[in-house]
C-alpha cells in the first residue's frame, strides 16, 4: 500500500512506497525542481538509436525513467511504444504526465521497484543515471531483473559522486566504481557486449544477456582437453596483442566464407560483391581457398585450439586483419603481424581468472556456440557489423559427401547421420547437427541486432527458410502446431 505523505520536503500528495528507503528519498528529491533541470535519458536517447537502431514500433523499457524526457525521445525520434518505469510516482514531468493519457497508445508509466522481478518485458531496455544510485548490496538483483526484462539493453552509469543530493542531506550515488568493474558485472553474466565506450564520468554499455534454455551463449564444445585451452590463453594473452573491442554499429555489408562444399559454386557471386567494396571474412580453412581463388580476405578468424589450425594463416597477406582467439594454440599467432592482429577471447568461465589477472582494465567475451561460425557472427556484431552474407555455411554434407569445399582430412573420419527437418533429409557429421540447431537459437538471441542471408541449399539456409515459412503460416492463421510437428529436426 502507498501512503499520502505529509513529511516536509514533498509536494502536497505525494505517493510513496515505504517499503524501499529508497523510494522516499527519490519521493522528496523530486519535489526539487533542481533535480529535474538535466535529463540524462533526453541527453543519450540518439545515442542508443544509434546503436539499436530498432524497427519502427518496437517496445522498449525505460528502467528509472525520471522525468519521461528520455522516453519522450525515445517515443518521438524513434518511434517506439515505450514502458516507463520508476518507483516513485512524482518522478514524471507534468507534460510527460499528461501525454499518459493523450499519447496512451505509445507511453505508458509502470511504477514498480527494480530491485524486485519486473511485471513488463520488452525487445529493448533503455537505463540511464540508474545503477549507480542502487545500494552495492542490491547490484546484483537490479542488474538482474532489467537484463531479464529487456532483450537488449542501453546503459548510462555514472562513475563519479553526486551533486544533487545536497538538497536533501543524502548521498544519491551508492555505488560508484570504475568502467572496467560494472564491464566485469556484465562479463560475470555472460552478456553480449554489442558496444561500449568509456567517456568522462560515465561508461556506456549496450549488451544482452537473453539466453535459450540451452545456453546458448555458453555452448562451446572444446575439442581438446580444457587443461591445454587454458594453457594457450595464458601464453597468448601475454604476446601484447591488441584486444577485440565493441566497436560502433555501421551499415557495411560483410559476406562470410564457412568453407562448406557450397562455396564453389558462388565463387563469381562472391567475387563480384568483393569487387563491389563488401568486406570478406574467412574463417579456417576458407582463408587458403579465398586466396586459391584471387580472393584477400577483409579478416580470418579463428577459434578451434588444435595445433593444426596454424596452416590456416599462412600465408600471410596484406590488407587482412587476423582475428585470433585467445584459445588457439600459440602457433597460430606465430609470425603474424602485431599491427593487424586481434586477440578476442570466447566468454567460457573456464578462462575468466586468466584474462581478469591479465586485463585488469577490462576484457570482452564473445558469445557463441561449438564452431567458429557460432562465435564468428557475435564477434563481428561485436565490430560493429550487423548485415551478414553467408556463403559456404551449409552445415551438411553434399550430396556426394563432401564436408568442404576443399580438402580437410580432419573431417574425413567423422560419422555421418541423418537429419530431417521439413520434409528434407540432410546427411551431417554431429557437429553439423549441433551447429544448425545452435545457429537457430543464436539468431533468436540476436533477434533484430543483425541481418542474416544464407546462400546455397544447405541444412542452414533451409532450417532458416523453413522458420519463414513457418512464420507466414502464423500469420496466416494456420495451425502452427502441427506444422511444427511435422517440421521439428528428427537426430537418426
């Protein structure tokens, strides 16, 4: 229950909830018109815009909404139909206030404590000058319930002490640490960092933390012993190489190269697009056939520890950058260059002491799945790039058996097995079977942050066809169950 409050310092009226301190100290802070003059959420509305870019219509959150002018922006600049929610009721500005009413249909005022599990979800969060007024003890339950409630969050959090809180002898910011300690909050959770950025007396982070049941984030298989994994991290990470960093979202188109036995046929497809200013990425063994071919790689990205990768840099070229994770064994960083080669690191927990030890400024996991394709898409998402051209990432054997598009006696050996999805029956080695259903829920988990075409016939670009179609049946008002039980992979 609320309470009308007559303590001095509030406004005639005022609700407040007394079962959070908290709440009746904001409830006599914004009684202050001092504290409303400066809006962080109006200042920094472009900014996430910027790096969202959400669709027209597309729901978000505003954690800690204050006044409403940052959910004004949000509303009006990008045209999104907003949740404002904040645990005092006279936080609103009255204009703000008002349009609760006349602008129904695209704001609307949730009020509800974040430090309790929220009644709202929604495609994106938008949480600016919040964390760093939580009590440290209540952190952990915050971050929590607003990385639940949004599938992809914007975040503004203050690094130095308060101002304001003179107004009322208390101190507004509880919890005030550096950059890299609220990066390892987000780390600590396995979030997908989309960017980020340390500015003077603030850090800004938009991440997701959205996970299937599976785990996807966290889903990797290692092929080869965990023991040796984390003795390449520890040599690797101490050769000086510049780390993998969130870069700001951008337009440019990024074809990538998976090495399926696809990829011949697209080769004039793919030269014509290289030719035309599109970035190629090659990951493995992609990379000797790119060049076989005429073709220098924009970037080759590995992931995969083994030893035997190391052919897959040589030769080296120039105008390729070589996106190395920490992981690989440290033959593959041999004699590459230190001026284009990144070190990025996957988000296993297995390896957080060693580059916590190693980064104590800050370091960024990449999400993913068991191959280099699954950790390839959030890496580059991770650079900045959102729109993707997939060539060669059939995950399934050819019709005449082939696992690659050149020779890889790796693979030779590997069992193969039936997978039918849709009516279709695809011959895959395991690893492909777990790779199709993972890429399915690494798109979920991305959502609306990327754009993905998937050349070929291949078990991927069906499965993702199939999943339109699927959609347009929805839409269409056919019973989506039973289509889905006739659709759903059958593992033989």
């Amino acid at each position: 229950m609320t309470t009308e409050s007559t303590m001095q310092g509030y406004a005639p009226g005022v609700k407040i909830e007394p079962g959070n301190p908290e709440a009746v100290k904001y409830g006599k802070m914004w009684a202050h018109p001092e504290y409303r003059a400066v809006s962080p959420g109006e200042q920094l509305a472009q900014t996430f815009l910027a790096q969202a870019r959400p669709k027209r219509g597309a729901s978000v959150i505003d954690f800690g909404c204050g006044t409403g002018r940052g959910a004004l922006m949000l509303a009006v600049l990008g045209q999104m139909n907003v949740t404002m929610v904040d645990f005092v009721g006279n936080c609103l500005d009255p204009e703000v206030r008002d349009m609760l009413t006349t602008q129904a249909h695209t704001l609307r005022f949730v009020k509800a404590d974040l430090e309790k599990p929220l009644p709202v979800a929604a495609e994106y969060g938008f949480c600016t000058d919040v964390m760093e007024h939580i009590p440290t003890d209540k952190i952990n339950d915050v971050l929590n319930n607003v990385l639940l409630s949004a599938q992809h969050v914007f975040f503004s959090i203050s690094t130095v002490d308060d101002s304001c809180g003179v107004l009322i002898g208390e101190t507004l910011h509880l919890s005030v640490f550096p950059y890299a300690w609220w990066l390892d909050q987000f780390q600590q959770r396995a979030c997908l960092v989309h960017w980020s950025q340390e500015v003077d007396g603030a850090a800004l982070f938009y991440v997701s933390a959205w996970q299937d049941g599976k785990a996807i984030v966290d889903a990797g298989v290692l092929n080869v012993l965990e023991e040796q994994a984390i003795a390449n991290v520890r040599v690797n990470i101490t050769g000086g190489w510049t780390q993998v960093t969130p870069h700001v979202t951008n337009d440019i188109d990024v074809m990538i190269l998976g090495g399926g036995p696809s990829m011949p046929a697209f080769e004039d497809e793919i030269k014509e697009k290289r030719a035309a200013g599109v970035k190629l990425v090659t990951l493995n063994g992609a990379y000797n056939w790119a060049l076989d071919h005429g073709l220098v790689p924009s970037a080759q990205i590995i992931v995969d520890a083994r030893a035997f990768n190391a052919r897959f840099v040589q030769p080296v070229v120039e105008g390729c950058k070589y996106l190395i994770s920490s992981q690989c064994d440290p033959s593959v960083f041999a004699g590459l260059p230190q001026d284009r080669t990144l070190i990025w690191h996957t988000s296993t927990e297995m390896i957080r002491e060693a580059l916590t030890a190693q980064y104590p400024e800050g370091w960024w996991g990449t999400p993913g799945g068991s191959t280099v394709l699954l950790r390839a898409i959030p890496l580059l998402r991770v650079l900045g790039f959102t729109r993707f051209h997939l060539y060669g990432c059939d995950s399934c054997l050819s019709e005449d058996g082939r696992h690659h598009a050149y020779g890889q006696s790796e693979n030779d050996a590997g069992v193969v097995i039936a997978v039918t999805v849709g009516g279709r029956v695809f011959a895959c080695h395991p690893w492909m079977a777990s790779q199709a259903q993972e890429m399915m829920e690494l798109i979920r988990m991305l959502g609306d942050e990327i754009e993905l075409e998937i050349y070929g016939d291949g078990l991927l670009a069906w499965m993702l066809r199939y999943a339109a179609d699927l959609e347009a049946v929805a839409e269409a008002g056919v019973d989506v169950e039973q289509q889905r039980i006739v659709g759903s992979a059958i593992w033989v």
